[in-house]
C-alpha cells in the first residue's frame, strides 16, 4: 500500500504559483508570526509566508516544504535555538539555497512564573481531542501529592504547604531568566527582553512558559515585520494598520496556566489577583480549583 505523502506546512499568504516564499521556522508562536505577516497588504511582492515548526505534533509526520517553494526563497526568518542540532533545523537548511537572507528573533519565554512545572508523566487516555493530554504541563509538587494518594481540598492544602517550603529565590530565578534572554538578544535581529522586563508585571503577559497574550504576540510580529522590510519591502507606518487588530488576538493555546500566589506575591505581579480565573480549554478556573484537578487528574471536563 502507497504511503501517503508528510502534510505540507502551515502555509499563509499568496497562493500565485508565482509568488515568492518566506520561511518561517520556529516552534508554537513561529505559526502565528507568519499568519501576521501574511496580514501586510503593502509588500512590493507576492509572497507566501510557509511556517516551519521545529517539533512534530502528535500523530503527525515531519512536514516537507516542495523544491519549487525553496528554489523561489526570499528569506527565511528563524527563531533562535541554543542548539543547532534540531532535526527539523538541520534537514531544512541543508535544503536552502546558497546565499538566502536570514533574520532571526528569540523565543518569548518566562519560566520563573511557574517553578514547580515539570514534564507531565501521568499516562492519559487516548483522546483526539486532546492530543498533548488534559494537563500537558506537569507540576512537581502536585505529581508528588497525586503518587502519595492525596485528592481534595486535602490535597490543595498540603499542596500550598510543600509549594511554600519549597518555593526558590524568585527573584534570582527572574534574574535567570531575564539574562537568558538577553543572551537571546545577541544572537537576534529582533530583541524582547526590555519588553518582557517591562511588561510582564502589569500584563497578563504569558499564559504558559512561552503562550504569550494577543498583545504579547503582536509587539513579536511587529518587531519582525520592521526586521524584515528591507528584503520583503513596504513602510512601517502600514504595517502598524495592518497589524493593529492583534492587540485584540485571543492569544497563543488554549491553556492559562495558573500562577502560585507565593510566585505572584513574590514577584509583584500587579495583574494579578486571588480570585483570578484561567482559562483551560472550554474551563475558567481559578488556581485553587485547577491545582485540585490537577492533582485528582479530573478529566469530567
């Protein structure tokens, strides 16, 4: 039996055989990049924006990008790895043509707001609609509680009680991750760390470790329309228009990860409240109740 061929990528933009590509490689907010892009009505050219994602979802295959599409590349606009060894990195500029133009910006990324987060290693049913799981982000702390057998109100209790004892020095793990990003910078045409800095505490910035707000996502995307009109053409001034309606974008993911009071307390997060909902998926809940599911691995939802 023939194998059916991998999916092509995320594909935005022209669809004129005669259009000229932009790669957009990167991993959850390169899709978003390149949908935005696609949005600039002012280019001198046609262009079709094809996102590359550096992973592979569930149940997918490696996508490829046809020959015809990297023949006719303008640029490709790469989000930075700290390694170079990426699979999906290493097959794609091994495919590009000499001499192409590259711009690259960093990772959006906070992780100090979520200390206790971990790789998620509770098996969850088979469930198309939920392919990376019900609770794809996994908490250290509440996976302890779950394999002691704890469930309830009991288990938010001595939840709260180990997540105190425990919590780090925020403001060093902030400093961590404010200096990664600055390193990001270095390497990049498009710099974030000042905007996160400034940002991050007065905004419901991020809703996971690197699932930013509509807000978050259009500053991104503006940033690199502005890195990128030397090769691509166009004014700023349009690209603002053009991209104005972002602001309003519902955001990365369906998931808000909840934030630790001890972690918003600690790093002065003045968005922040006690009776703050999240959303998760078709849910809004607040830390407490997530935290309870989470640990009880409630899946009647």
């Amino acid at each position: 039996m023939e194998q059916a061929a991998p999916p092509y990528p995320l594909v935005y933009g022209s669809q004129s055989p005669d259009a000229r590509t932009v790669l957009v490689y990167g991993n959850c907010q390169a899709p978003s990049v390149a949908q935005g892009l696609a949005a600039l009505d002012d280019l001198h050219e046609d262009f079709r924006f094809v996102c590359v994602l550096n992973h592979v979802p569930p149940g997918m295959e490696m996508p490829v990008v046809p020959d015809a599409w990297l023949q006719n590349l303008a640029l490709l606009i790469q989000q930075h790895e700290e390694r170079a060894d990426y699979p999906v990195l290493v097959a794609l500029r091994q495919r590009l043509p000499a001499g192409v133009p590259v711009v690259t910006f960093p990772s959006f990324f906070l992780p100090c707001l979520w200390p206790f987060e971990c790789v998620e290693t509770r098996p969850g049913m088979p469930d198309p609609a939920h392919p990376w799981g019900r609770y794809p982000l996994g908490d250290m702390i509440g996976l302890e509680l779950a394999r002691a057998g704890l469930q309830g109100p009991l288990a938010v209790a001595a939840y709260m009680d180990l997540s105190a004892r425990k919590l780090p020095n925020m403001q060093v793990r902030l400093q961590r991750d404010l200096q990664r990003m600055r390193g990001y910078d270095r390497h990049c045409d498009v710099k974030l760390a000042d905007y996160v800095e400034s940002t991050f505490r007065r905004e419901h910035l991020f809703w996971t470790n690197g699932h930013v707000s509509g807000t978050g996502m259009y500053v991104l995307i503006e940033k690199v329309a502005q890195a990128i009109r030397r090769f691509v053409g166009g004014s700023a001034q349009r690209a603002q228009a053009c991209l104005a309606g972002l602001h309003d974008h519902g955001g990365l993911g369906a998931h808000q990860l909840p934030i630790h009071p001890l972690v918003a307390e600690a790093l002065q997060l003045d968005f922040w409240q006690i009776d703050m909902t999240y959303r998760w998926e078709s849910q809004n809940w607040t830390f407490f109740e997530y935290i309870q599911r989470y640990i009880d691995h409630d899946t009647d939802w």
